[in-house]
C-alpha cells in the first residue's frame, strides 16, 4: 500500500470537510450566540454522534475491517466478502432500528440524565429533547454509512468515505442560510440539516460501494458463523468505546452544569482540535489498518510494525506543528473565526483558552489513532477495553477534582490528561507484547521534530504581539493576520525540521523534484 497517497487522499477530502465545517461554525457562532437554543442545539448533536462513534466508527470498523480484508484476499474474494458484509447487514439493521426506536420513546429521561440541571428552565430541557429526537435517526444512517465505508476502504477505495462528511457540513450551511433568525427556530433547521445530511451520505457511500462490485441485498438476519466471528470481535471493541463514550456523556453531564454558553465552547474549541486529528490521525489509522492486518493475516509482522513506524514518524512531522500553532494563536484564532453577532469577544477569548488546554493532548489523541490498529489488526479488541476503563475511572477522578475550581478549563484538562495516560498505556501493552516499539532512529527524529515546534514557538509568540492590532479589526483583517502568523511559523518548522534531520530527507528532496520537474 503507497501508505503516503491512502494519507493524502484520506486527508485532503477530511479537510474539504473541515473547511466546510468552520464555514458552518463561523455562520452557526454569529447566529446562535453561545445561548439557550445554541446549547440545546449542541447537546442534540453531541448525542447521535457520541452513539455513532460507538456503533459505527472505531468499534464497528476494528470488528468488520480485518475480518472482511482476510476473506477478500483469500479464497472466495469479493464474492466471499460480499456475502459476509450482507450478513452483518441483516443483524446490523435491525439493532439499530431497535436501539433507535427506544431512546426515541425514552428521549425525556435521557436528556434529563445528561442535563438534569435544565429542568430549572423548562423552555431549555424541552428544546433539547425535541432537537434530540429530531437528530437521533442520524445516528442508524450514519452507522450503515460505516458499514459501506468498511467496505471501500478495505478494498482501498477511500475517496466516497472522506468526502461524505462534507455533505452533512453543507446541510447545515444551507440551514444556517435559510433561517438566519437564530433562537429555536434555527436550532430546528439545523436539527433538520443533520438528518438530511445524514440521507445523502448513504446514498453516496451506497452508490460507490455498487460501482466497486459490491451490491448489497437485504437478508434475513441469521447467526452465521461469519456473524458470530464479528460478534466475538466487535462486542469487546464496542464496549471499550462505550467506556469511552461514557467518558464522553459525563464531560456533558458536566458542562450542562457549568454557566450557559459552556457547551457551545467546548464544542467550537473541540472543532480546531478535530482538525489535525481527523485529517491526521484519523486518515492514518483507516489507511493503515487494512495494510497492518494482510501482513499479519500473511504472518509478517515486521512489515507491520514497519507500516506502523512510518505512521508514527508521520503523524508527529505534522501533529507537532499543528498543536503548536493551536496553542500559541488560540485566542487570535478563535476571534478571527468565531467573534461576531452574537458571539463575543468575551464568548471568544474564554473558547480560545479552552483550546489551548484541549491541544496540549493532541499529539496523544493522534498517536492513540496509530496505536490502536495494532491490536485490531490482530483482532484483539479486548486490551483498547481494559485501558478505556482505567481511563473512563481516572477521566470521572479528574473531573471532580479539577471543575470546581477551575470551572470549563477544569473540564479541558482532565480531556487532554486522559488522552495522555490512554496513549501511554496502549504503547506500553502493545511494546510489551513485542508487536510494535519506537526505535531508536525514530525516537531522535521526534526529538528533533519536537526542537523544531520549539522554534515555531518563539517565531509565533514574536509575530503574535507584532499583529496585536490586527486582531481587533474587521473579520477579515484578523483572519489574515492569524493566516501570516501561522505560515510563517509553519515555514519556520519545515525549514528547521529539514536542516536538523526532523524529516526523511531523502523523502523531501525527490518530492522537491517531482515538483520541479512536473512545473517544468
């Protein structure tokens, strides 16, 4: 597998996705304020997508990705793998349907665990729960979208699942532009804008997987031992991410009790930090799994660890800089993208220190996205369960300890602490197993990426107090400011990456010469 075009694939439409999301985020800040329908709106999204989380990404793709890569590389191929994928679909279907169905009717309850605080002002609680039954059904079609996307990128065919991300992002825009009004009203379109977003992504992934050669029918749902293999797998992978989903709904349970306006900073500060981590980790980790299970299904298991190590050495080259620019121009960043109509300067500043504290854990958020397929690749979904517990229990220590006195930034470090410790333990198991170690060559050069950001760091702080001014202009002014700012700090860190070896530098040069010769 050309590991750096799955990347760049994966990458580049992640990104046209993120862009398309901080154009939302930028409209949904200026029209929504951090208000009462603006907090009901977030915690109405948080929800299918907490759950999604759960069925459909990291749990579902750890079971169903290994499993359908080995039948369609062995005897049988796309015939055998197409008849397995039907028959998870059969019992897949139906559970959603079921699971769906329950937390509609129980919605009341539901959101009164997450946010029984609320009930002290009716018009809130009432709100989320009609917002939350509106975008629950989001959660059964965003979990087929995995299915489909398991398949493609099993058979390495990564453009249909990268890019459907952008087509809820564009709903929501279009919801935003249609009722601009703000309050409920436009927390409902919105609501609407997730469903329909979430529509038009199966009818992408759907379409793809056909012109791939996989049409799937529905069957009716029987235990076959393909089904009950990806059971015994994905059951333990869906319960480490339930612990940490768990983690998740009670950083919400939290935030609903902090001051109003805490979940929609949380949420824009959460939106920055998702950006390396998506178009980073999470493009690592889907391009590296398949490749990590053929060489095991192949028993060879340095060319896995190999693949691994490229990954490593990879996502530090350029989560390193990422977390770098997020932490030092926060402020100045959240001002440029957020500040303006209802969202002030104030509203602004407060998102800004948050995501400070958040990208402090980023590089581990990454690292855990490369470990991880270490232990899926060798279909052991059981460990990742065992270090989310230790998490989950550490994550509930931290956020008793650290949110009264410090409030929302309390809330932030315990997040950004608990990434550390889960990276650490998933490295620490899989070095001790023998499966994967960070060599010495590898170890220097991360040191060396790492002197690197130091010097990015010194070049922003400079720039920042030189654009002070900037800052205070028009949207525009400041988002050209932050813009020159991080470019230069960006160029500062390739320059010195390169010069003290922080980057293959072999790799680089026949990358310089591709480009010449083909401007040439």
């Amino acid at each position: 597998m050309k590991l750096g075009k799955a990347i760049g694939t994966i990458g580049g439409l992640t990104m046209v996705s993120r862009v398309l999301g901080f154009a939302r985020d930028m409209l949904m800040s200026r029209i929504m304020g951090a208000t009462m329908a603006a907090d009901a709106f977030q915690l109405a999204f948080r929800v299918p997508n907490t759950f999604r989380r759960l069925f459909g990404e990291g749990a579902f793709s750890a079971g169903f990705v290994p499993l359908f890569s080995q039948r369609l590389h062995r005897e049988g191929g796309l015939e055998e793998a197409r008849k397995f994928s039907e028959e998870v679909l059969a019992v897949f279907l139906p559970t959603l349907f079921l699971f769906t169905l329950v937390f509609e009717l129980a919605m009341p309850a539901f959101v009164w665990a997450l946010a029984s605080e609320w009930v002290n002002t009716p018009e809130k609680f009432d709100l989320a729960i009609f917002l939350t039954r509106i975008t629950f059904p989001y959660l059964l079609l965003i979990s087929l979208v995995s299915l489909f996307a398991g398949v493609l990128n099993s058979m390495t065919r990564f453009i249909a699942a990268a890019f459907a991300p952008a087509l809820l992002n564009l709903c929501m825009v279009a919801a935003l532009l249609i009722v601009p009004a703000g309050g409920a009203k436009t927390a409902q379109a919105l609501a609407i804008g997730v469903l329909v977003g979430g529509f038009l992504q199966i009818g992408l992934l759907w379409a793809a997987a056909k012109r791939a050669g996989i049409s799937l029918r529905l069957r009716r749902p029987r235990m076959t031992p393909g089904v009950r293999q990806f059971i015994n797998v994905v059951i333990p992978a869906t319960l480490g991410a339930g612990v940490y989903q768990v983690s998740q709904f009670i950083d919400t349970f939290f935030a609903t009790r902090l001051p109003q306006g805490s979940l929609s900073y949380m949420n824009y500060s959460d939106r920055l930090n998702q950006l390396p981590l998506s178009v980073i980790g999470t493009a690592l980790g889907t391009a590296i799994l398949p490749a990590i299970s053929r060489f095991i299904d192949k028993d060879q298991p340095e060319e896995a660890a190999k693949v691994q190590g490229q990954a490593v050495e990879l996502s530090m080259l350029l989560t390193l800089p990422a977390a770098v620019a997020l932490w030092v121009v926060s402020i100045p960043l959240c001002t440029a993208l957020f500040q303006g109509g209802r969202f002030t300067l104030q509203d602004a500043a407060i998102t800004g220190n948050v995501l400070a504290i958040i990208v402090s854990g980023l590089p581990a958020y990454v690292l855990v996205k490369v470990i991880t397929p270490g232990f899926y690749a060798r279909k052991d979904t059981r460990t990742p369960v065992k270090t989310a517990g230790i998490v989950l229990l550490a994550n509930v220590i931290l956020n008793f300890a650290l949110i009264p006195p410090f409030g929302i930034y309390g809330l932030a470090s315990a997040i950004a602490i608990c990434s550390w410790l889960n990276c650490v333990m998933l490295y620490v198991i899989l070095r001790k197993r023998g499966h994967f170690h960070i060599e010495p060559w590898l170890w220097g050069r991360i040191g060396r990426q790492l002197f690197a950001a130091a010097v990015m760091a010194g070049v922003l702080f400079f720039l920042r107090d030189q654009f002070a001014d900037w800052f205070s202009g028009s949207t525009g002014r400041r988002i050209l400011a932050v813009g020159a700012i991080v470019s230069a700090g960006g160029a500062a860190y390739l320059v010195t990456a390169f010069l003290t070896g922080g980057m293959d530098r072999d790799a680089a040069m026949i990358l310089l010469r591709r480009k010449k010769v083909s401007a040439e």
